[in-house]
C-alpha cells in the first residue's frame, strides 16, 4: 500500500471512527473514496492485525466503484447489544435467520451488496438503541425527536449526551492524531 493511501486509510479511521476506538461506541461505518481493491483490502488485513488484541475488528462490506463502505467495530460490544431485549427477535423480522454476531454480520454484508433497499437494522450494527431503529423504520425516518448521529424516537437527552461525547472524543482524536499520536496509541484496549 502506497504511502499515500495509507495514510488516507488512518485520517478516515480517527475522523469518522474514534468513539469506537475510545471504546465510548459499538461501531462505526465510513465510506472511503477512491481506494484500489488491493490497497483496501491490504490495508484492512493490516489493521486487522494491529488492532485485534485491542478489540477492533475492521470489515469491507462493499464497493461502489473506486469507494468502499468500511466497518469498525468492537466484536464484545456488539455481543453485549446482541444481547439486549428484542434486538434478536427484530434482526429476525428483517430476515436474518443466523442472529449470532458472525452470522448477522455476514447477512448484512449480503444485504449492503445486493438488495433493493437500503437495510436500516444496520443502526443495530452501530449501537444504536433498537427503539430508534424501530422507531426510524416504522416512521420511515421521519417524525423524529432529535437528529444528530441517528434519529432519536427514544431517549432524546440520552442520545444528546451521548452525541456530544462523541463529537468531544472525535475533537480530542483528531488533534492528538494531528500532533503525532498513533491510531494504535490512541485506541483504548477493550
């Protein structure tokens, strides 16, 4: 992977991912422009293995051209969002018959890659409260109390404290970034 490309790979993973890399957040999704199969897929493998002992784990899920939709996520978090009340049952309304982590991830791949409509469970994916995923499908995202990360049909203050933590992680990040620290350096061990 060219030098280039690599750091390009880096500024993406702390702007659009470092809530998840402070561990505040279960995953984050980013689309990164212009970037070779190989040089994602190389890049990937690489974070991958930097990343793994510290709970991260970075998926491709699809590609559009030159673009390719990247997935972070912390495997244990989304276990424990798994787990919650109803989560399962509404994955398996939208069609997944495998809800274990692996088998779900690999559905919505499936579904990003090829299905007419966008699947909006993916907010699930993300860590989002399963009452404002219900909520955005049922309302068809409209109708909501707050819009900033997700639409909130839930708890709206909790979801606002929760969107200023990750704005202030993802201020704090891209500065450190900025002054030399490594993604490695600031990603908190799970």
């Amino acid at each position: 992977m060219e030098k280039k490309e690599g750091a390009l790979f880096e500024r993406y993973l702390v702007e659009h991912c470092a809530p998840t890399l402070a561990n505040l957040k279960t995953a984050n999704l980013f689309r990164l422009p212009e970037i070779s199969a190989y040089e994602l897929e190389h890049a990937a493998a690489i974070w991958n293995a930097r990343m793994e002992a510290k709970g991260i784990r970075i998926l491709l899920f699809m590609r559009e051209g030159r673009d390719a939709l990247v997935y972070v996520c912390r495997r244990s978090r989304l276990e424990e969002d798994f787990s919650k009340d109803g989560v399962k049952e509404f994955l398996r309304q939208c069609g997944y018959i495998d809800v274990s982590v692996e088998g779900s991830l690999k559905r919505l791949a499936d579904r990003l890659s090829g299905e007419e409509e966008f699947p909006h469970e993916i907010g699930l994916f993300l860590g989002y409260p399963l009452e404002d995923v219900i909520g955005f499908v049922e309302n068809k995202g409209k109708n909501c109390l707050y819009t900033g990360v997700w639409k909130v049909y839930g708890n709206e203050q909790e979801a606002i404290r929760l969107f200023e933590r990750y704005k202030k992680c993802k201020q704090i990040y891209l500065r450190l970034f900025g002054n030399g620290r490594s993604i490695g350096q600031l990603t908190v061990a799970a």
